[in-house]
C-alpha cells in the first residue's frame, strides 16, 4: 500500500510481519515506519526466520575466511564479529546491561536502573568478551565450514525462537520499557516460532544433534529466565538479549562437541 507522497508502508500480512522483526534484529535498511505500524509482539513468529537469515549471513563470511585459508580462530572471530555488524550488537549491549544489573544489586529498583545506563560495568564486559570467545572457539573447533555454516544458521534461529514465549510467560520488568511497548505475543506466534526454530535446527544439524543442542540450549534459556524473573521480576529487553545470547552460545557449543 501506498501514502499519497507515494512512499512504501508496510501493511499487514506476511511481508509486514517479517519486516517489523528484520528491522528490530538487524541494522539493514528497511524501512523504521514498519516499528510503527506494527507491535514487535505481532512478528513474534518471524523471529527465528529473521536468525536463521543472520546465520546464513554469517556462514557467508565464515566461508570466505577460509577461502582466504584463514586458520580457526581468526575465521570464527571475523564470523562472529560480521554478525555483531549485522545486528548492531543489539543482543550483546543486552546481555551486557543484565550482567551489570543482576549482579551489580541487592535492590530490584537498583537493579533496573543499572540495566537501564548505557555505561557498561565489570560483570557486562567480561560477558561480551565470553560471549566473543566462546562463539568463536565453538567455531574454530568445528572447522568444517558445511558444518559451520549449518551450526550458525541453527544458533541463530533456535536461538531466537524462545523469545516470545518469555515474553509472553513472564511479565514486562517495567511499565515503560521496550518489553513493555513491544507487547504479547500470541499463543500462534509462540507456536509459530518454536516450531520454526525447531524445523530449522533439526535440518541444519540433523534430528539427534539437533534435538540433544536444542534440549540443553532450552534448559540453559528457562535458568536465566527464571533467575531473571527472581531478580526483576519479569523480562525487560537487555534480558532477552541475554537470553539469545545463551542460546546461540549453547547451541554452536553443543554444534561443536564430537
């Protein structure tokens, strides 16, 4: 559809829907009126759709690091570092911010705020940088690139996919914070995105390797949402960040064990 000025706006349906989640998760150039027309909330099921788009993004430059013969560790550094590009960091400022505040306080309140600055603390760096390593050791020890390739598409995904189900299993941390704007989603896009995160990781890394990553990355993501909800009480969107951070880390972990 199109406004009198004749400038594309996203109406609703499928494309809608996708472009709202691929302008939150990515810096690409689409247009930020999608933000307005839609609540994040009502793209929940083009979640993990949007990963694994990231993913394959990110095996793009994993496959040209090796064909410039580069060694592991420096391939699996560039890859991850191409996919903080891709999303602006969103998720790692996230896990840095959650770090900070639920272990930086003894005081809810206290706690939300630290989350809130923008100024990162000890325990939030220290997260980045493990989170940095820890993505691209699992990298460097798969080595294979096919592997690699399909590991990151599955990380991505999957580790996307349990995002509305926090978002609609624990309350907003806050009456005015993004989670809050960004709305419930509904239980068919919850269902939608799990199962499209499910398919995704059980054809990239096939159904036993598959399953076994997605059952510990699964349990991984219910301890920091359940450790977040006794600390906050609720989600706020530096905790999801945190939450697609543990499952990407735990799934090319588990993509990466022999």
């Amino acid at each position: 559809m199109s406004e009198p000025n004749g400038a594309f706006r996203y109406s609703p349906g499928f494309f809608g829907g996708f472009a709202v989640a691929v302008a939150f998760f990515t810096r690409l150039p689409v247009d930020p009126r999608a933000r307005d027309d839609w609540k994040l909330a009502d793209a929940a099921w083009a979640f993990p759709l949007v990963g694994a788009g990231i993913g394959a993004a990110a095996a793009l430059v994993f496959l040209l690091a090796q064909l410039l013969g580069l060694a592991g560790w420096p391939a699996g550094l560039l890859t991850v570092l191409a996919s903080l590009a891709i999303t602006g960091a969103l998720h790692e400022d996230g896990l840095a911010d959650t770090a900070d505040g639920l272990f930086g306080s003894y005081d809810r309140e206290a706690r939300l705020a630290i989350m809130r600055d923008s100024r990162h603390g000890s325990f939030g760096v220290l997260a980045i940088v493990l989170s940095v390593l820890l993505r691209a050791a699992a990298l460097a020890a798969i080595g294979d690139v096919i592997h690699g390739s399909l590991a990151l598409i599955a990380a991505h995904a999957a580790s996307r996919a349990p995002l509305p189900a926090v978002m609609r299993a624990l309350p907003a941390a806050r009456a005015d914070g993004l989670s809050a704007m960004a709305g419930t989603p509904g239980t068919t896009g919850v269902a939608a995105a799990a199962a499209i995160g499910a398919i995704v990781t059980l054809t990239t890394l096939g159904p036993m390797r598959g399953s076994i990553a997605l059952c510990i990355a699964g349990l991984a993501i219910f301890a920091v949402a359940r450790f977040a909800q006794r600390r906050v009480g609720g989600h706020t969107g530096d905790i999801l960040g945190a939450i697609e951070q543990t499952g990407e880390i735990v799934m090319l972990l588990a993509a990466s064990a022999r």
